[in-house]
C-alpha cells in the first residue's frame, strides 16, 4: 500500500512538473490573444479559420453582400449535420437578403452598424451571443451554432440553430421497473435538463453550465435545488469539476473516475441512473445531479451504500412489500458474495458443520473430481464470467442464447466429464442469479471481483479467513467518503431518522426529513398527517334500542 501511495505522489509530481514547463510567458499569452482576435478585414478571418479547421467539408463558409443598398460584405459560418438546416435557411440566410435599412421598418437607427441593425431588427433566432476572438467563433460553429462575421467589425454575433439528429425519449434499458415512469435520459443535454424540469417546475432548481475537454469542450451542467443542497457540497463539487484538464470527454465515467473521493475502491462513490425520476427524486434530497453532453447516465453525488440498494420501484410499491423487496436485495447480496466461499470452506476444512446425510451425499459427489473443490469453484466461476461477457458483446439476437445454451451445455458436460461436482453446479447458479438481483451494475461488478478475495481467503483460512475478509471489508466501507459523507450513512454513523428508508421503507407520510448528512437546511420535505379512516366512512353508534345515534 505504501509503494502504491508513493507511486500515486510521484505521478501528481510528474503531472505539475509537465504544466509548468507547457505554461506559456505574458509574451506568448499577449500573442494567442492578437493572432485570435477578429480582424477588420472579413477575407482575412474566414482564410484563417478556415485553414484552422482544416478546410473541413461539413463546415460551411460563405460569403456574400448584405441587402442592396449596404453593400456590406458579411460571413455565414456553419457546420453541416450539426446546425438545423431549416434554421438556418429560414431565419437567417433568407433574412440577411433583406435591405434593412431600405424596408419601411419604424424605430430605426440609421446610424447603427449592421450587427446592431441585425441583432434588434431582423434575426429571430431564439439566442443571439456576440463573439470577441476567432476561438470563440471556431467553438460555436463546431457546436452547432452559426456564426456572422462583417467586414470592418471586429465582433462577430452567433446565433443558435443547433438541430443535429437525435435518440427520442425511450424506456431505460439498464434500470427497468415494474411500475414507474418509462421515460429515460437521451444523449442531449437540453433535453436531459428539459425531462428534469418537467418533473420539479419550481425556481429553486438551479442549473449551472461549463465546458470541460480541451478538444472535446463537452458541456457539463450542475443541477441542485437552492435552499436544500448543502452549499458546501456544491461548492466541492464545482471545484472538482473545473480542476479537470483533459483533452475529452465522451462518457459520464471519465467525469466519476475524476471527481471520486477514493480512486482505489472496488465500490462505486458516485450514483448513475437513466430514469429522470430517479434524479428528480435525489434533487429532493438534496443531492448534486451532474449532465455530461453526449450520454444517458447522469451522475449523482453524494452516494452512499443503501442508496445502490434501492430501486425507484421501491417508491411506487406498498411500504411492506418495498420493504421486503429491499430485504431480499440485502440477502441475494450476502448470497452472491459468500455462498462459493462458505462451500470451499466447509468441504475442505469445516465437513463437522454439514449433517452426516449430507456430507456422505457430497463426498460421494466429488469422489471421482481430480480437483480441491477451490480449484473447482474457480474454474465454474471463471467460465460463467466469461459466458456473461460474451453474452453482453454479442449481438442482442444472439447474445442471450449463447450464454444461456453455453452455460447448460458446459455444466452438463463438464458434470458428466467429472471434471466437477453436481452441487458446484447449483452453487455456481444461485451466486450468479443472487449478483442479478442487485439493482446497480457497478455494485454488482464489485460484488463480483470481491468473491474472488472470499474464495481465496476460504481456501486458505476456513471460515476464519470468510470472517477475517468480512472485517476488513466493513472497515474499508467505513472509511470511504462521498463529498465528505459517510459511505455507510445512516448506518454508521447511527441516523434513526435517515434509518427510515435504508434497511426497509417506511410509508411515505413517515418519511419526514431529508438525508441529515446530505442536506444540511430545509429538512422537513414532507409534513403529510398519517391517514385516517373519513368520518362520513365510520359506522354510526346505535342506541341501546337499535337506532342509530345521530
């Protein structure tokens, strides 16, 4: 562990060694600055930009005379297959035709430069920005937007007629529910934030935008409910997000690999989800929802163990039946870490804990098995995982079949080969349908790695070893943070109100307060009375004689 820290220190000394050489003196920042301002001379800004794309074929570059009696030469810029041709045909190249300062238009300041004449007389695009320097010109054409540029100004305008093709809004694939919306996040961020906003329309949901990448300038929005987050984990997590120096961003994992309390954990600090209800219902909470451009998993931070247990099912289900659902989650949990181990350990070291019927039924079993029932639990286990996998990376048509039929056929055979036991085969199937019923994957892909360790540790130690491997594995839960949370809250430390809807699930009008370690202000979220039967519904009282009392 001590290597591994010193290897960790050496690499962040290497990394501020590398920035301090690549920073750039006054002298060399003064002329990035003026060899990227926009130039007066409309030919020389469109030769420059583009020879710095390249000369690409989907930017579009044209040049032309605005209306007919200003004969001032003007510049449309876009990109093809980003920008929405429609837009950009109709409410901005057809526009530009029109003499402005010949048409019969009242209020006009015939004194004012084309930009100014443009920007509050005739384009009606939905958002217009004015542009300083040929960096920002490059990076809104390249965003979709498109770009004007005159002759004899050194300011450009922009003007937002994204409209690239897109998924539509579908069902999530990775967390399905029984009841519950069927909506799930797309790879556009507006319409991430848009399915956000319809769910809580109040003016204290807060979105803030940034771009992060050197190449990929991915947009990333923050969104927190103001008055309920806790501001000093908005602040962190701003932070965070604006010391990564990357050169891209594709997936919202990069952003959760760079941003994570701890690097070397097997255990997942960050939440992700596909269901805009599920981030609704964390901003309620008080969390931090992180949108990466380009992907349907948003972020969720902070994070903490129960909350990879719990499903959004859970929520629109009776309370007792949630709460049961929960409480098998737990048990598959425990299932799909310890069983291949609790069966190593018994076989070889502990057969006095098994029945005698059942010892006998076992030994007879693996009385023809050349292999320790270790090296036969690795090798089922090794081959399941590989059937998984190859079950995921081959086609949708076939990939279920393969693993299915690949998993019958291996077991049959290698049972009737007496290369392994029958049982094997039963402990092998109720770990791998066990690690299904947990609702995250990157907790389950944990769970997963961590069964080798038990396997290990029950091979060379018994059920001491299982016991020794479960302490050490609650002492590394416990010192794991998420944005300073407790990984283990509101189990340790001990939150008898956050305890309402970790193990189990209270009904919904018990549920009164917010997260105590995760909101620190407005923690009262839910002041419903409990129900009650309704008067007009209660059987009148009747008199001794019969009647009813009124």
């Amino acid at each position: 562990m001590k290597k591994l820290t010193d290897w960790v220190n050496e690499t962040k000394k290497k990394r501020e060694n590398m920035k301090e050489k690549n920073k750039d003196p006054k002298e060399q920042n003064e002329q990035f600055n003026s060899a990227h301002s926009i130039s007066q001379s409309l030919t020389d800004n469109l030769n420059t930009i583009s020879k710095d794309l390249g000369g690409s074929a989907d930017v579009i570059i044209r040049e032309f005379e605005l209306g007919e009696t200003d004969q001032r030469k003007i510049g449309v810029m876009y990109t093809d297959g980003l920008a929405d041709s429609t837009t950009v045909q109709e409410f901005v190249l057809k526009t530009l035709m029109i003499d402005i300062r010949s048409a019969h238009l009242e209020n006009i300041d015939f004194e004012a430069t084309t930009l100014e004449l443009l920007e509050k007389h005739s384009l009606s695009g939905g958002q217009l920005k004015k542009v300083y320097n040929l960096k920002n010109v490059k990076q809104h054409i390249l965003s979709g937007d498109t770009v004007l540029l005159f002759d004899g100004e050194t300011v450009g305008l922009s003007v937002a007629t994204k409209g690239w093709k897109q998924r539509g809004v579908e069902e999530p694939s990775s967390q399905t529910v029984v009841r519950g919306p069927k909506e799930g996040f797309t790879e556009s961020l507006r319409t991430n934030t848009a399915l956000i906003r319809r769910k809580i329309k109040s003016d204290n949901l807060w979105i803030e935008q940034m771009l992060i990448g050197k190449e990929t300038q991915t947009d990333v929005a923050i969104l927190y409910m103001k008055g309920i987050a806790n501001d000093k984990i908005i602040k962190e997590v701003k932070k965070r997000l604006k010391k990564i120096d990357i050169d891209g961003v594709l997936e919202s994992a990069m952003i959760e690999e760079l941003i994570q309390d701890e690097t070397f954990t097997l255990f997942p600090t960050l939440y992700n989800t596909e269901r805009p209800d599920v981030a609704a219902s964390g901003l309620l909470e008080g969390r931090i929802v992180i949108i990466v451009d380009g992907t349907p998993f948003v972020l969720l931070a902070p994070a903490v163990f129960v909350q990879f247990m719990q499903s959004s099912e859970d929520y629109y289900q009776r309370s007792d039946i949630a709460s049961a659902i929960r409480l098998l989650r737990y048990v598959a949990f425990m299932l799909a870490l310890l069983v291949p181990s609790a069966y190593i350990a018994v076989t070889t070291f502990h057969q006095e804990m098994l029945p005698t019927t059942l010892l006998v039924s076992l030994a007879s079993q693996r009385e023809g098995v050349p292999f320790p029932a270790f090296v036969e639990a690795i090798l089922m286990e090794v081959t399941f995982e590989i059937l998984r996998e190859a079950g995921l990376r081959m086609p949708r048509a076939v990939g279920s079949a393969i693993s299915i039929v690949g998993a019958l056929v291996l077991g049959q055979a290698a049972v009737e080969a007496g290369i392994i036991s029958n049982v094997m085969v039963i402990v092998v199937a109720l770990t791998a349908i066990s690690s299904f019923v947990i609702p995250s994957y990157n907790l389950g892909m944990a769970v997963r790695l961590l069964r080798f360790l038990f396997m290990l540790l029950a091979a060379a130690f018994g059920m001491y070893g299982i016991i020794l491997g479960i302490i050490i594995l609650v002492s590394h839960l416990t010192s794991l943070r998420s944005f300073g949370v407790p990984y283990l809250s509101p189990i340790a430390p001990s939150n008898k109100e956050g305890q309402r809807d970790s193990l189990i699930r209270l009904p919904i009008w018990a549920l009164i307060s917010r997260p105590r370690l995760i909101s620190q202000k407005n923690m009262i979220r839910d002041e419903t009375p409990a129900p009650e039967p309704n008067d007009s519904t209660k059987e009148p009282e009747k008199s001794p004689s019969g009647e009813s009392s009124k």
